[in-house]
C-alpha cells in the first residue's frame, strides 16, 4: 500500500501513521520527522531547514525531495509506504508522481484529515513528543502513564520548537495556501478519500482503515496521469 496521509498541523497524521505502520506493514515517511532529523543532526541541509520550519514556512521543494527520494529509496519502502507531510505542494505532488513512476509505480490511497482550526489549536498545544523514539502523547487526550515519559521506552518528553503560538498560526497560513490544492489535484486523480479526523484515535485509525480496505478490494487504484 503506497498510502499519502494530508491534513493540516495537528491533524493526526503522524499518530495514525505511527499505528498504521504494524498493520500494513509499510514504514512512516515523515518529512517533518527526516528534516527534524538533520537538525538535530547539524547537517548542511539541516541547517538550511532550519530557518523556514522556525517561522512555520515551508522547507525548499528541492531540499525536501532530496530527503525523500533517498528515504523511498530504502529496502524497507520498496512495497509500500505511509507519507506523512509529504507532499506539501503542486511541485512535491508532481515530483513523488515522477519518482514512482520512473518504477512503474503509483500511488494507491490518499486520506485528507479534515480537522477545524480549533480543535487543532487544543492539540497541538497539549503535544508531547518522546525524544527516544519519536513516540507521540497529548496531555489531555492522550496522556502517557507516568507525566513527561514515554510509555514505550521511558524516553523524556518534549514540546516542538515550531508548536509555539504564532508559528502554529503561520503554519496553518502556510497549510491553505500551498497544501490544501493537493485536495483538488488527488480529488481530480481518482485518489482522494477524505475523512472526519475528529473523534477518538480508534474511530479515526478505523475510519482510515476502512477507506484502505475499499481500495484494497477494488484492487487499488493506479495513478492517472
Ligand atoms: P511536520 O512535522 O510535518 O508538521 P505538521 O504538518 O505541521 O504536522 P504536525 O506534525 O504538527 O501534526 P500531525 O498532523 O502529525 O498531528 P499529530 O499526529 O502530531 O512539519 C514541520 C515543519 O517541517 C513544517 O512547518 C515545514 O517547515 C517543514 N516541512 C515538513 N514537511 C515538509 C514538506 N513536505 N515540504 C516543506 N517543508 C516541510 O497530532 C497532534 C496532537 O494531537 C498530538 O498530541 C496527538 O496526540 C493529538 N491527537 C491526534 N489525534 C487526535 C484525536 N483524534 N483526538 C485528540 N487528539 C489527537
Ligand atoms: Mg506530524
């Protein structure tokens, strides 16, 4: 399954790929997470990405697809693949679109979370990520056992640099103006399922799940050109 998660910030595109790894057996590709990564990690990209994922921009196009076509190109990502934040543009869109075909590929499932302003306000400002394993919590909606750990690996939790007010505001500016054509450009390709991602993170997972297994029974569906 080569599954495309979009949604805005907060949404919940990295809590459902995180659960939907184990049950398609296909690994999450976070763009956010893999330049996150290079920050940390103090490389020349990272340093340059820096900059925009500071103010809530986007990263440029040809700095993000460098990540990701190196990413796609892993063992692990040649049956399938959960896209988290990628793509985020028209360019994106078309560049993921040449990439797979250049392997006779497409893309099968593309979920839109569609998620209101204020209920993503609530949780991006309760988030909680473990620094270990990247494992996410809310402080509310889904607190970890024991406050400030990580269930899964007792890791520290932490708040994002880029969750701060302002910078959500300018991330949620950024989100209608570049990302929200994907709808039109999926919708027009025959790929786009969107989903009500408010309600429980079991309701959401089974309402992605769903629209996943229709696909799967009518044999998937190839990309158009
Ligand atoms: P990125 O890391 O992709 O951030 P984002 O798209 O802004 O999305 P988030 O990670 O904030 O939200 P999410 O949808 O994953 O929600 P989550 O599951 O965490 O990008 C960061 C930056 O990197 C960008 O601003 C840009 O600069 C750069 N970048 C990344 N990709 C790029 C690209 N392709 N091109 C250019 N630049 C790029 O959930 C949020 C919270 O809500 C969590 O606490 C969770 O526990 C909670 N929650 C989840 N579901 C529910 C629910 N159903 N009910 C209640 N709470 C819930
Ligand atoms: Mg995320």
């Amino acid at each position: 399954m080569r599954l495309v998660l979009l949604g805005p910030p907060g949404a919940g595109k990295g809590t459902q790929a995180q659960r939907l790894q184990e049950e398609l057996k296909a690994p999450q590709i976070a763009s956010g997470d893999l330049l996150r990564a290079a920050v940390r990690n103090k490389t020349s990209l990272g340093l340059e990405a820096k900059r925009y994922m500071d103010q809530g921009t986007l990263v440029p196009d040809e700095l993000v697809l460098k990540l990701i076509e190196e990413r796609l190109r892993d063992p692990d990502a040649a049956r399938g693949f959960i896209l988290d934040g990628f793509p985020r543009t028209l360019a994106q869109a078309e560049a993921l679109h040449e990439m797979l075909e250049r392997n006779g590929q497409g893309l099968d499932l593309v979920v839109a979370l569609i998620v209101p302003e204020q209920e993503i306000i609530k949780r991006i400002s309760g988030r909680r990520t473990c620094k270990n394993c990247g494992a996410m919590y809310h402080t509310i909606f889904d607190p970890p056992r024991n406050v400030g750990l990580c269930n899964k690996c007792n890791g520290e939790l932490y708040q994002r640099d880029d969750d701060a007010e302002d910078t959500v505001k300018m991330r949620l500016e950024v989100y209608d103006t570049q990302t929200r054509p994907l709808l039109n450009y999926y919708q027009d390709r025959g790929l786009l399922k969107r989903i009500d991602g408010v309600g429980s993170l079991e309701d959401i997972y089974h309402r992605i799940k769903s629209a996943i297994e229709e696909v799967s029974t009518k044999g998937g569906c190839a990309q158009k050109p």
